[in-house]
C-alpha cells in the first residue's frame, strides 16, 4: 500500500510541476518545433495566432499542442505535417495544411505511430494527402475535427481518416470531403465510428477490411462514388446512419463482402443506385432499415445465406430486391413493400398471402442492364402479371410470407 501512495505522489507531483510554454512568432519561442525541444513530459504548448512553415514538426513526448487563436501549420509539402510518436498526446485547434503527396508513401496531415491515448480534438485538415493516418495504434480519441482533402485520383489521393492495425479508437464528429476513402480501416478493432459525415468521395465514403467487433453509428454518407464497403469482417454493429446519393455505376449505399454476423438496424438507404450489394454475406440481421427511392433497395447474390430481414420499409424503389440465384435460404418475414397488392381480411394489419419481392423484369436486368430501356413498357407489365401466376425465373423460396400493410414507424 505504502509503495502504491509513493508512485501516486510521484505522479501527480509531475503532474502538478507541468509547465505552460508559449509560441509566438515575435516571442521569446517562435517555432512549435523549438517549443517542443524545450518541453518536459506533461508540458502545454499554447501557440498564438500565425502561420507556422516548419516542414514536418515531430512529437516524441506527453505534450499537449493547443491553438490559442487562428493557428496555422503548414507542411510545405515536405511530408507529414504533424508526427506523433509518442502516448497521451493531445492536437487541438489548428489549421493543418499542405502533407507530402506521394505514390510510395502515406503523408498525413496529422500522422500516429505506435501511440495510444492521443487526443486530436477540433483541427482544420486543407490539402493534405491523408488527413489522419494512424498506425499500431490503441484508445485515441479523434473529435470534431474537418478534412478537405486534394483527391483527384485513387493513386496520390488519400483517406480523411486512415487506421491500419489500431483498436479502442473513438472518432466521433468529423466532416470529411473529397478524399480518396472518407474514413478507411483495416486490421483495426473496438472502434466506435459516431456522428461523422463523409461526401464527395472519388471511392468510397467509408471502406473497411479485416476489421471486427467495431461500432458505425448516426453517420451521414452522401454523394460519395460509393457510400461504404465492409469487406471479411464480423460482429459489426451498423445503426442509425444515412446513406445518401451514392449514385453512378456500380455505386452502392453498403457493399457487402463476406461479412458475418452482423447487425444493421434503423438505417436510411436513400436515392442510391444500390441501398445494400450483399456477396457472401452470412448470419446478419437486417431490421428496421429505410430504403427510400433507390434504384436497387438491396440485391444479394445467391452466397449469401441465413440472414434476416424484419421490420424493414420498402418504398418508391425502382426494384425492392434482386439475386442471380433461384435458391434461397434468408427469411423476409415481416417487412413492408409498397409493391403488395395483397388483402387483410382479418384485419391484422398482415397480407393474407405471401409476397415475392423478386420481379421477373428486375431478375433479367441484373443479369443484361441494358434492358432499363424496356422499363414501364407494356411487354414487361404483361411478363410481370405471367410471371407472378406461373413463376419460372423468380425464386419460389423467396417470399415475404407476413407482409406488413402498415409503413413502420422507425
């Protein structure tokens, strides 16, 4: 006990000597860089107003970089801007600017390596390559922070927020735009992605691989050329976002590639080309989701197998569902489609017959896209009505057998 309250002393006697440093471009310290030779572990750098050209500014110690005003720090296009390499780092309130851009390695505006506990809190990211880029990394907090990014193509462009190999890490309230990928991770776990919003990106708005047990929750995806891939992963819980005109060929709200029991629940899956692309997708729950107005609500190739889909809307969309299989094992029990021309007799709010969501004009458009020309012609209407009396191509299996009358109210 007594060696416990010594380390305890030690510690906040550390804490209680930390000294405050001040950097002012016509002060005694002028350069961040000169500020943070100068600083002890636990120190806090206040900078005043200014623009500071210092190429890249490295951090090896428990500092705290706080913006005291209209904070500048540009990289000259050297390399990183800002590099951490160090634990309980905090960045906040500056204007980072002008990374490295290069084919061979990842410049970033703010770049982590090997740290844990950092804090990068309220920044402006302007043409950088990689916004941030964190690497070998565990329980940082990146919050309320914007990042304009310079892509114009996927080999210089980079990623708003990159993690490989990192976990615990909670990014919440972020504005990402014009990147290569708004938020990319891979090999990262124990994330908590919230409140963020993620546009106009070249590839996709969010795009993760190899990465499980993770948290997406009340972000906005929109106009990006694909809203987001989830890619061999598991246990992903995806609540509550918005994917929104993510639309041009091949441009999806989610991509799904082989992901397994996983959770998507309250999302809204508006004006896209495809709401939900599932390939090989296993044991998911798909539940009290919105697909408004998409060209495609969800098409899932014939690999994928025990899902659910339950208490979800199918509304205003050019095709509720679409597959290149005939068999199928997923349950669609329980969902409302704007296209049921079923009765209630009894008045239970449920169709008395089942409903099959597969349209034989829908199934051949998958397979020969340039058939949209025939779309609404008077031949597919009469196709569709032979179809639904005698089925050949649709999957019998498939069918919503307790369709709902009622839009639910989410």
């Amino acid at each position: 006990m007594l060696y416990l309250l010594f380390f305890i002393g030690i510690f906040s006697i550390s804490e209680t000597f930390a000294s405050t440093l001040i950097v002012d471009p016509k002060g005694k310290i002028s350069t961040i860089t000169e500020a943070i030779q100068l600083a002890k572990d636990s120190d806090t750098i206040e900078i005043s107003p200014g623009t500071y050209s210092e190429g890249m500014i490295t951090i090896t110690k428990k500092l705290r970089l706080i913006a005291k005003g209209n904070v500048i720090v540009d990289g000259q296009t050297k390399e990183h801007v800002i590099s951490i390499n160090a634990d309980n780092v905090r960045i906040e309130g500056m204007q980072i600017m002008n990374s490295g851009v290069s084919s061979m390695r990842e410049f970033a505006g703010i770049h982590v390596k090997g740290s844990k506990n950092c804090e990068l809190v309220g920044n402006k990211l302007i043409n950088n390559a990689y916004g941030f880029y964190l690497e070998k990394s565990e329980n940082c907090l990146i919050e309320n922070n914007e990042s304009i990014g310079n892509a114009k193509d996927e080999i210089y462009g980079g990623n708003g927020i990159h993690l490989w190999s990192a976990s615990g890490h909670t990014i919440k309230g972020n504005t990402l735009n014009k990147h290569r990928d708004g938020l990319y991770f891979e090999f990262s776990s124990n994330l908590k992605i919230e409140n963020n919003s993620s546009s106009d990106s070249i590839r996709y708005g969010m795009h993760f691989m190899f990465s499980h047990e993770n948290v997406f929750r009340k972000n906005k995806f929109f106009r990006n050329s694909s809203g987001v891939a989830i890619m061999y992963s598991r246990d992903t819980i995806v609540e509550e976002n918005t994917f929104e005109q993510n639309w041009g060929s091949g441009s999806h709200g989610i991509l799904l590639k082989e992901i397994s029991t996983s959770r998507f629940y309250k999302n809204i899956f508006k004006e896209n080309a495809q709401g939900i692309y599932a390939d090989n997708a296993n044991r998911n729950i798909f539940s009290e989701n919105q697909f408004l107005r998409n060209g495609w609500a969800i098409n899932i190739l014939g690999n994928c197998e025990e899902n659910k889909f339950e208490r979800n809307n199918f509304i205003e969309n050019v095709f509720d569902l679409g597959t290149n299989s005939r068999d199928n094992s997923n349950d669609y029990t329980g969902n409302y489609w704007d296209k049921y021309r079923g009765f209630d007799m009894d008045k239970d709010g449920v169709g008395d017959k089942p409903h099959t969501p597969v349209q034989f004009f829908g199934y051949w458009v998958n397979v020969y896209p340039v058939l949209t020309l025939l779309f609404e012609s008077p031949i597919v209407e009469m196709l569709e009505i032979a179809e639904k009396a005698f089925p050949v191509i649709s999957p019998v299996s498939l069918l919503d057998s307790k369709p709902s009358l009622r839009v639910f109210q989410l």
